[in-house]
C-alpha cells in the first residue's frame, strides 16, 4: 500500500512495539509457583478446553455473510464478490472458512489477540486470508498512529505487514492497540484452577491412601518394618493400586479410613475453581458440562444466555473488526459483514414455527420467506402477505383489505 507523504513505511526507525513473548511472560503468568498460560490452563482444566471449544466451535459453525444494503432499506447477499466466498466457502487454498475462523476465534480467546493476513485483486477486493500464530506477530505503532505488522516466519526472517493488509480482532483492550484474553484479565482464578489440578495430579501420582491400616499389637524390629514398609508400597501406592487392601498375619489389625474434612473441602473448592473459570469465558455452567444444580428449565434459558450472553457479543468483536479490515470506506457505505445467530436457536421446532406462525399473521413474514429460513425451495404464489381483517384502516374497502 503506497501512501502520499511517506506517512507509512514498512521500515521506520523509532517505533512503539508488542512484543508477544514479553506480553506472555507478564500478562500470562500468575504470581506464585503455577504459570498461567494458554499451554498449563488447557492441559489442567477440562473446562477451559470446553469453554474456548464450545465458543470456537459454535460461532465457526453459524453462517458469517456479506450483505448488500438496498435503497429501499433491505438487504441481500453481496454473492458476487470475492469475498463472500473467502467469508463464507474457503478462506485460502489450504483452509475452508469453518478452519479459519475457528483458528482466530482460539486465538482470540486465548491470548487476546488474532491475526491474519490479507490477500487482495487489482481492485483492492479480499480474495484470501490466511491465519497467523498470535506468538509469530509483533505490533508496531508508527509515528502517524497507524499500525503495522511484523510477522516472524517458522523457516526463518521476518515480513511485515502494513496496516491495510493484516485483520486484528482484538479482545478487551487497556490501550486500544492489543486486546486482553480472559487468561490475563482472571490470571489469579486460572492460576488457582492450574494450582488444584497439580496438587491433585501429586496425589494421584505419588499418594498413598489404602482402604485401611494394618496395624501390630508388638512393636516391629526394623527389618520387619521395612519389609512391611516395602510390601506396602508395593501393593498400595500408586494410582493403579487405589483401593486395595493388603493382608498380613502376626496379629494385624485392620482399620478403615474414611475421606477427612479436607479432602471433601478440596473437592468442594475444585468445583468452584471449574465455576469461576466458565464466568470468565462467559459459558453458562451447564454448556461445559457443570450441572449440579441443572434442572430442565435453567437448562434451556442458559442455553439461550449462551448465545444472547456470550456468543453475541463475541459475534459482533468479530463483525465489527472484519468490517474495518476487510472493507474500504467506500464499501462501508454499502456492505456490512454479519453472523446469522439465528441457526442457533433452531433447536426448538415446536418454538420456531410458533414464531413462523405469528410472523405469517401479522404479515412479517411470506410462505417463501419462511421456506427460505428452512432452506426449502420457494413455492409458486408463496411471496404474498397477508395482513390481518382487524388492522385494515377503518373505511377501507374489501378490495383494499385483500391489496
């Protein structure tokens, strides 16, 4: 992109940069012995994986258009552009647009940030994008306030890419150039949740908890209290030999042990831990899997919170960055980038064509606008609307009424 004046170069000399490394090691990093990062998170807590899958996944999963605003105040698929396509089919050669924008979608979630490429025709239209690792990119701030883009290669050298030629979607931002994943905002609960599952992981790997004691009416010489010592470790420790009982003769006696205060209390704790780490994502608990106090109608409302709440707002970060990125001033006049998150809430039938129903009385909706969100083919005379007896204009004429 060549600007007048030289105001933009892909070479200057004093800049303002982010480096991503260093960005991890202060914002990702919890105080204390258990580091909070992407990587520790996922690989302890099973409902960090659930929540940035469920919201990757899902918001991948609904149709992402580019619409045509009409003169009359409608709208219509812009299919005649490149990069409808590249939104909607594949958005490189080597990924189909699901792959990609789930890419960027974890990325988003996990480090706050989410790059990738643009490629563009002679007319400047978007023809391809291509995904970039968080940790590749560095973001520089020239002189002018623009941005700019430098890319390390995994083969070796760097790139750089100038602010019309990279898309950013960025998370929460403190200074309005590099977004904040949840990890970093809630890094003290993730690095409690990491702390738990560690400590359980100790226990499981290195504890001893038999299903009872054996215990000697004499005391033991010190060869018969190593060989016991030896023969318990033995039978008993290990994860592979929880819950095994070991016998020996010479007047044992055997006691049972029972779960203690603490143990129930660190249980109780994890799952409160799994709780906070869900409210950061901003995932009902019954999305990942967390239904000690799911009944059949707070299921069904958190399954709507899940889309209003949080894949709503997640839609429109998106939306909002494409639209700046990916269209040109001129262009926004006209096009608009958007999600259908209407797919999501089609799992009721009996709710959806309730709401057909009401929308074909009141004359919002025609047979074949209702087709047409049911992916059926449009019918002959489908397109007419109806409009109810008691709206019609008081002195109207039948032939009005039936206009």
């Amino acid at each position: 992109m060549i600007w007048p004046f030289k105001r933009e170069t892909r070479n200057a000399a004093t800049i303002a940069s982010s480096d991503p490394y260093l960005a991890e090691w202060f914002s990702l990093r919890g105080q204390g012995p258990s580091a909070v990062n992407p990587e520790t998170l996922l690989s302890n807590s099973a409902v960090a994986v659930r929540c940035v899958n469920i919201r990757s996944e899902m918001l991948a999963s609904v149709g992402l258009f580019l619409l045509r605003r009409s003169a009359d105040g409608g709208r219509a698929r812009a299919d005649d552009l490149a990069l409808y396509g590249v939104l909607h089919d594949l958005a490189n050669p080597q990924m189909t647009a699901f792959e990609a924008r789930e890419f960027l979608i974890r990325s988003l979630d996990l480090t706050g940030n989410a790059y990738a490429r643009l490629e563009r025709d002679g007319r400047g239209q978007v023809t391809a994008i291509y995904p970039l690792p968080p940790a590749d990119v560095v973001v520089e701030t020239l002189p002018s306030g623009r941005l700019r883009y430098r890319v390390s290669q995994r083969s070796g050298g760097t790139f750089v890419l100038l602010q019309d030629e990279a898309l950013h979607i960025r998370g929460p931002s403190r200074d309005g150039v590099m977004g904040l994943s949840a990890i970093q905002y809630g890094r003290q609960a993730m690095a409690l949740r990491v702390a738990q599952s560690e400590t359980a992981k100790a226990l499981v790997d290195n504890g001893l908890r038999p299903s009872g004691v054996m215990s000697y009416a004499e005391r033991l010489t010190g060869d018969a209290r190593s060989k016991v010592r030896e023969s318990v470790r033995e039978r008993l420790q290990g994860s592979a030999n929880a819950g095994q009982l070991i016998i020996m003769d010479g007047g044992a006696k055997y006691s049972p042990l029972a779960w203690s205060a603490e143990d129930a209390e660190f249980l109780a704790s994890q799952k409160l831990s799994n709780e906070d780490v869900a409210r950061l994502f901003g995932v009902p608990p019954t999305s990942v899997g967390i239904t000690d106090k799911a009944t059949y109608s707070n299921t069904e409302q958190e399954a709507r919170a899940l889309v209003a709440n949080c894949l709503g707002p997640l839609a429109a970060r998106v939306e909002t960055a494409m639209i700046r990125c990916l269209l040109t001033p001129e262009a926004r006049r006209t096009l608009y980038i958007e999600h259908d998150l209407a797919a999501l809430l089609r799992g009721d039938v009996r709710a959806r064509f309730e709401a057909y129903r009401i929308g074909r009385e009141i004359g919002a909706l025609s047979p074949n606008d209702i087709r047409r969100r049911e992916n059926d083919t449009p019918i002959p005379g489908g397109d007419t609307y109806h409009q109810p007896a008691n709206w019609i204009p008081l002195g109207s004429s039948p032939e009005v009424a039936n206009a």
